[in-house]
C-alpha cells in the first residue's frame, strides 16, 4: 500500500479488492480511504525519480531500480533505494543526492565530437 508507506511508514500488504492501476502498474491499498487519497493525488505517494535509486544515480551514474524493501522519506517525497547501503548513505545526508524539490542531482553528460566536449 503506497499510503501506508508514505503516511505511516509502513510496508503493509493491501487487499486485493482495494486496488487500481495508475500508468500501466497496480497498486493495492488497506482500505478504501487510502485508495482514495491515492486517486485523488498519485503522485504524492508514488517515488520520486520513477522509483529509481538516486544513491546509485549519483555516484555511479546510473539508473538501478529502487527496492520497497529499502525506502525512506524526505521532506514530502519518498525515495526507494537499490540496497540499505544506498539508503544508510542517502539518511546521512540527503542534500547530497536530492534537491528540495526531491529531483534528484543531476550532473550534466558529455558528448565528446572531435577535440570538443559539448555538454547537454
């Protein structure tokens, strides 16, 4: 249940009868409240960065899904981590890896044409 995590930071199972699919995935609530909270505002509770984890994003440049087993909260956003040493680095220091937006850092990639590297 994306709600109970990001709410109560829990991971709980939802029930089979709550549920609704949003951009192709399904996702399951605890009940129908929570459901609703979720409809009426998905991307409050879904990941930032598509779920991927910006630990591994930042130091090694990187897409590598994030784990609901590994997630943590900051500010308003909800960040899924590829492993609990990823997330341990991101708690010591969050600032290093997301803005306060919650997008995660982004350092600019280089196309090399000829002598000359152009930045995009």
């Amino acid at each position: 249940c994306p709600v109970s995590m990001f709410k109560r930071s829990e991971l709980i199972r939802g029930a089979d009868d709550q549920c609704c699919v949003f951009k192709d995935r399904r996702y399951q609530f605890i009940s129908a409240t929570d459901r609703e909270a979720f409809i009426q505002n998905p991307k409050k509770f879904l990941p930032s960065e598509e779920g991927f984890c910006v630990v591994t994003w930042a130091e090694s440049h990187r897409r590598s899904p994030g784990s609901i087993e590994f997630p943590a909260l900051f500010g308003d956003f909800l960040f899924l981590f590829a492993n609990d040493d990823a997330r341990q680095r991101f708690l010591q220091d969050p600032e290093r890896y997301v803005d306060q937006a919650g997008r995660a850092h982004r350092i600019p990639l280089q196309t090399f044409r000829g002598d000359r590297a152009t930045v995009r």
